[in-house]
C-alpha cells in the first residue's frame, strides 16, 4: 500500500476500514425512527432519548474514524486514475465535517427533547430543517459524490477491488434511500453493507502488505 499517498500506515487504515463502520452500524441498528415532521420526530426522540443520543454519538465517533480509510482508499484509487482518486479525497474530507455537524446537531436535539420541552425542540429542529441544513447540503452531497467517484475508479477495471467497491456503492445509496425517505432500516442495511466493504477492503491490503514485506523466495 503506498503510505506516502495516503498519509496514513496501512494498518492504520485497514483498521479504520472496520471499526469505524463498525460503530456507524452500531449506531444506526438503535436509531429511532425517523420523520420529516417536526412534531413527530421530537415525540419519537422524547420517547426514546437516550438511544437516540448515544445512536449519534457512535455516528459521529464513527465518521471522524473514517478518516484514515478514506485517505487510504482515495489513494488506491488515485494510483489507477488519479483525477478521480484526488477528487473524491476531497469530497470525502468535505462531508466529514458536514455530517460530523448532523451529527452532533442531533444529540443536541436529543437533550432538548429529553428535557421535556417538545415545544423548544420542534422549534430548534425547524430552524435547522430550514435554514442550517441548506447551507450543509453541499457537505452531505460530497459524501455520495465522493464514494461514486471513488468506485468509478476502483470498479472501472477487472480486479479484485471491484467488488468491494461496489459494495461501498451499494451501502451510500441505500442511505442516500434513509435520507430521502425517512425510513431507518434503509440505512441500517448500507451501513452494514459499508462495513462489509470495509472488512473486505481490509483484508485485501493486510494480505498485500503482508506480501510486499515478506516476498516469495
């Protein structure tokens, strides 16, 4: 694996391959349901705060340890086509910060509900619905524009990474399905589609580090 391109060790990026989607399926498998109307989903929240918080917490715990990962896959892709590679590195870093701000706007809400003042936490997710999300769209766009970039790269050939890449792809779409239609278990299913890529991008570069440290005789 080159390590100079990625900024990263491979083990380190390997590692970050498995446990940080580990986490963001962790918690997406005890998220609540969602809704896109304000009053439902702050008594959806209220009546289940706790999971509803800490679900976001390992979201976002999860997403900042996808850093290594995507650092270290851009940088395979990069070694095929290098456009695509170094562009969807930098829409991956992007929507690190935007969902990271989803994220952490959530167990905000979280608290709010759990306090017992539905009225102020209808009002705070309307503001954000309305005006902050706009403007963190661009952020959440990245991330899908960024994985479909990266797949194009790793997939365009025959090759042992096809798979897994498409399997990444499968897994964002199917959460790109979550955020349009509200629905958790759409997501529940691309993250472990996610972590299955993961594990699977894993082992491949473990196996050719290994190779390229102890080389055949």
């Amino acid at each position: 694996m080159n390590a100079r391109r990625s900024g990263v060790g491979p083990s380190i990026g390997s590692t970050s391959l498995i446990v940080a989607p580990a986490l963001m399926s962790a918690g997406d498998l005890m998220h609540p349901p969602e809704s896109w109307d304000a009053s439902a989903q702050v008594a959806i929240i209220s009546a289940a705060a706790s999971r509803w918080y800490w679900a976001h917490l390992l979201l976002l715990v999860g997403i900042l340890l996808f850093v290594p990962g995507f650092l270290v896959l851009t940088a395979r892709a990069a070694d095929r086509r290098p456009g695509l590679g170094y562009a969807s590195r930098v829409l991956l870093l992007a929507s690190v910060g935007a969902l990271s701000a989803v994220f952490a706007f959530e167990m905000t809400l979280g608290s709010f509900a759990a306090g017992g003042n539905q009225g102020a936490a209808v009002a705070l997710l309307e503001t954000f619905s309305s005006h902050v999300l706009i403007a963190l769209l661009p952020g959440l766009l990245a991330f899908f524009v960024g994985v479909g970039l990266l797949v194009a790269s790793l997939a365009s050939t025959s090759g042992p990474y096809r798979w897994p890449a498409l399997c990444l792809e499968l897994g964002a779409l199917f959460i790109l399905g979550e955020i349009v239609a509200a629905k958790v278990i759409l997501s529940q299913i691309g993250n472990l589609l996610i972590l299955l890529a993961g594990i699977w991008f894993a082992r491949m570069f473990r196996s050719r580090d290994r190779a390229s440290t102890h080389p055949a005789a």
